[in-house]
C-alpha cells in the first residue's frame, strides 16, 4: 500500500522544503512512516522527562545515506500533529556521522523553520538561531541516538547553502536509487 507522503515531492510550487512530521514537538512519542501498510507507527519513547525539543520528521522524494529519507527539524509556532506536512525553508544542517557494523555513514539533520511561523518569520540563516539552541539540539540527537544504542557524533552546523547542498543531494540519491523504502529493505 503506497501512503500519500510517498507521493510527495520535495520542494512545492514556491520551492519551499516539505517536511512530514513523526515527532511532534515537547512529544515524547516518535513515530516512523510505515511503507508497507502506508501509515505511521509508534517507532519509540523518549524517557520520562525528555521530549523532542521542535518538530521532527523527514523530507520526502529523498534519500539519506542510512537508506531513510533525509531528516528534518522543524521551527513552528506550535506543535504539529503526526502526519502534517509543512512548507518550510531551510536555514541550516547538523552535519553528524552515525557509526555501526564498523560503517560511518554520513547522517545530517536539516533544520527548517515553517514558511507561515509568525515566530521565526525573521529566521533566514544559521545566524538567526542563538547557539545555545543549536547545541541543545545536537545534543539532544546524541542522546537520542544513544538511547538505542547507537553512535551518532554530531561534528557542527552549517549555514543555508549547505543546507540545500544536502537536501539536492538526497533528492538525486532518490532519483538514482528510488524508493527509500525499497533501498531500506535492500540494505537489510
């Protein structure tokens, strides 16, 4: 069964970023597109006490090294249901490596800010998000990862034109290879 989420494109017609959402955010709760049934599952539980600090999800059309659609968070004025599809621009990427099986893959974060936030309508650029923040946030996804055992070292951010580097290099990694569920599957 095909979701509408795999449908998606990228980019829309204003060529903002599309970000489906897994995580709300201050959720506990993260949850994982399932291709198969074309519905999201519960993938996991943060711990009593932590939540996503801003909306997360993926970038559909694309395909990130780790055989997933490429990662985003997600400045909103509040939080998203599961499943919401927001039109974003990108403002920076967390360039972080994840390690396992003896393989270092390469496993950034993007970062966006909702096309239509009141909040964050001044937030273009890498420069607009206070530092304090931003470490927070690559914090945050070192904790995350190690909650299931993995090693994700997160190495720093990057500005917008990095941002969008990663994003058209996701789009052409889906283009080549196709569905990121099919190579998931065929990487396992």
């Amino acid at each position: 069964m095909k979701g509408v989420w795999q449908a998606l494109p990228a980019r829309d017609e204003d060529k903002n970023t599309l970000a489906v959402i897994e995580a709300s955010a201050l959720s506990r709760c993260k949850f994982k597109f399932e291709p198969d049934y074309g519905v999201f599952r519960l993938h996991n539980v943060l711990p009593t006490g932590t939540t996503f600090p801003y909306a997360f999800g993926f970038v559909p059309s694309t395909l990130g090294e780790d055989g997933d659609p490429l990662d985003i968070l997600v400045l909103t004025d509040e939080p998203p249901p599961v499943s919401t599809v927001i039109p974003c621009r990108l403002v920076a990427v967390l360039k972080a490596v994840q390690r396992e099986n003896g393989d270092t893959i390469s496993n950034d974060r993007l970062l966006g800010v909702a096309a239509s936030s009141e909040r964050y309508a001044d937030c273009r650029a890498r420069s607009d998000v206070d530092e304090k923040i931003l470490q927070r946030i690559s914090e945050f996804f070192e904790f995350y990862h190690g909650l299931q055992a993995k090693d994700f070292e997160a190495l720093g951010w990057k500005g917008h034109n990095a941002a969008e580097k990663t994003l058209e290099s996701g789009i052409r990694a889906f283009r080549k290879n196709g569905s990121p569920a099919s190579s998931h599957k065929a990487a396992k």
